[in-house]
C-alpha cells in the first residue's frame, strides 16, 4: 500500500507548551482516516503542519511523498483542506465561490467550468449553484465547502471537523459523501467529535494532551479495549491517559 502521510516524532510547541508531541504515523492511500480527540488536543495543529500552513518545531512528515520543511509548496497542490471555519464568501453564490477557489488555485477558465459541473454532481448541489451562499442551510454549505476543497482534484483531502454543528441527517449524508469520495481514489484525513463517525473510517487515531494514544481499525481498537463502541473506548483511553499523566 501506497502512504499518502507518514510523520516521525512530529512536534509542535508554542512557547514552553507542546501542542503536538512526536506523532508518527502513516495514512495510505484511498483511506479514510478518522482523527479524534478532546478539545485543545491538537488535532488542527497537526493538520496545519501537514498542511504546509505551520512549520513543525521538531521532527519529519512527508505528505503525498514531499518534504513539510522544504517542500510546501509542492504539498500544497496535492492536497485540499477544509479548515475547522471554513471560508466561504457568503455574498457569493454557490457557484461564484467555486469559480474564486479555481482561480486561487490557479485553474484555467475552462477547467473551472469542467470542474464545477463534476462537483457539483458529486455533492448534489446542482439546483443550489445560482444561490447566496448566506442563504445556504449549513449542511448545504460544508458540502459546498467539500467541493471548494476538491476542486484542482487532489488526491488528499484534510477535513477539519467537516460535520460540526449539523443535524445527523446532514452529517449521514456528508459521511456518504466522504465515501464517494474516497472511492475516486482520494485520503481523506477527517477531525471529528462524533463517535458514531468514528465507526466509519477504515482507521482512526486518538489524540491526548498532543500525543497519539491510539491508532487501528474501529474493530481492532473495540477488541483490544474489550468495548463494543468507539465512544467507550475513546472515554476508557481518555481515562487511562489522565491516571497515568
Ligand atoms: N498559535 C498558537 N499559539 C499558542 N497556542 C496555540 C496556538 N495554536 C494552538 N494552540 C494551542 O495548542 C493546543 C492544541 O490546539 P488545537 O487547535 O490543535 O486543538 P484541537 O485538537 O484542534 O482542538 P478542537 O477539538 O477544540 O478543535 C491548544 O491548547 C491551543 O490553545
Ligand atoms: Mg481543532
């Protein structure tokens, strides 16, 4: 298998206060890759790092095979991000953001259009394209935000807390969503709070105070836990981390 993200001791400190605490880890290709953890973990941080947006203070990543420390413009055309507040132009149509985004990202005209068709097909919000993005229900607006994120077709995609906020209908189907997406090809690195969200990434990883506690399938991390659900395991890790700090 293939690695799109692969970090070594990955660290992050503001001042004297370790926000990322040597994470090594590897996601891989096509994977969806759920990352949990408590508020003020340090879920984003890393994102940022991994993102090219923040320079790590100590330690490697490599992300889709280039260098985080010297190589961050390269990353940036590889991947699409999904920040925790995403940036929609509310006095923007749904249609007009998407054009703005191409043009940051420096599409042709021609590609745009091209584009904006597959992407708006693929999230389903072909009867919303002409309108104010303000007048977009919320759910409306994170899969505007997906296809904003996709559109210069990255192969990984870093999703920030994508679903925070919506009814579980909207996050159903945004989940539906990440699947058709991840079945283009694409990893898809997702924050989440949810537990029930948890269950349906290929793998997850649990963050505490900086530190990657735990990383494995949602069935491998139930069985050696010894607990039928992510949330259980998520609060007996929390715990067992506390005890031991
Ligand atoms: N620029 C910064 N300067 C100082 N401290 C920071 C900075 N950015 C983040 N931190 C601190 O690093 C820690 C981790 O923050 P981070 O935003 O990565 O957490 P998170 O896991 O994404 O939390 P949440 O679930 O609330 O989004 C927090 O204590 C935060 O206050
Ligand atoms: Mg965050």
């Amino acid at each position: 298998m293939n690695i799109s993200v692969q970090t070594r001791n990955l660290t992050r400190r503001f001042g004297r206060f370790t926000a990322v605490d040597r994470v090594t880890l590897d996601v891989y290709e096509g994977e969806i890759f759920g990352f949990l953890g408590a508020n003020g973990a340090g879920k984003t941080t890393l994102i940022r790092m991994l993102t090219g947006l923040l320079k790590p203070t100590e330690g490697e990543a490599q992300v889709a095979g280039f260098d985080v420390w010297g190589q961050s413009e390269a990353i940036k055309r590889r991947i699409g991000y999904m920040s925790q507040r995403f940036s929609l132009y509310e006095d923007l149509t749904a249609e007009e953001n998407l054009t703005f985004y191409g043009g940051i990202y420096g599409l042709r005209r021609d590609q745009i259009e091209q584009r904006k068709a597959i992407l708006f097909e693929h999230v389903g919000l072909q009867p919303f394209a002409g309108q104010m993005t303000r007048d977009l229900p919320l759910g409306f607006k994170q899969r505007l935000a997906l296809a904003c994120a996709l559109l210069h077709d990255p192969p990984i995609v870093f999703l920030d807390e994508p679903t925070s906020g919506v009814d579980p209908k909207a996050r159903r189907s945004f989940w539906n969503l990440i699947y058709q997406t991840a079945q283009l090809g694409k990893t898809l690195f997702v924050t989440t709070h949810f537990m029930d969200e948890a269950e349906y990434c290929h793998r997850v990883g649990i963050m505490h105070m900086g530190r990657m506690i735990a990383v494995g399938p949602p069935g491998q991390l139930k069985r050696q836990y010894d607990k039928s659900t992510m949330q259980e395991v998520f609060i007996a890790l929390h715990q067992s981390s506390e005890e031991a700090a």
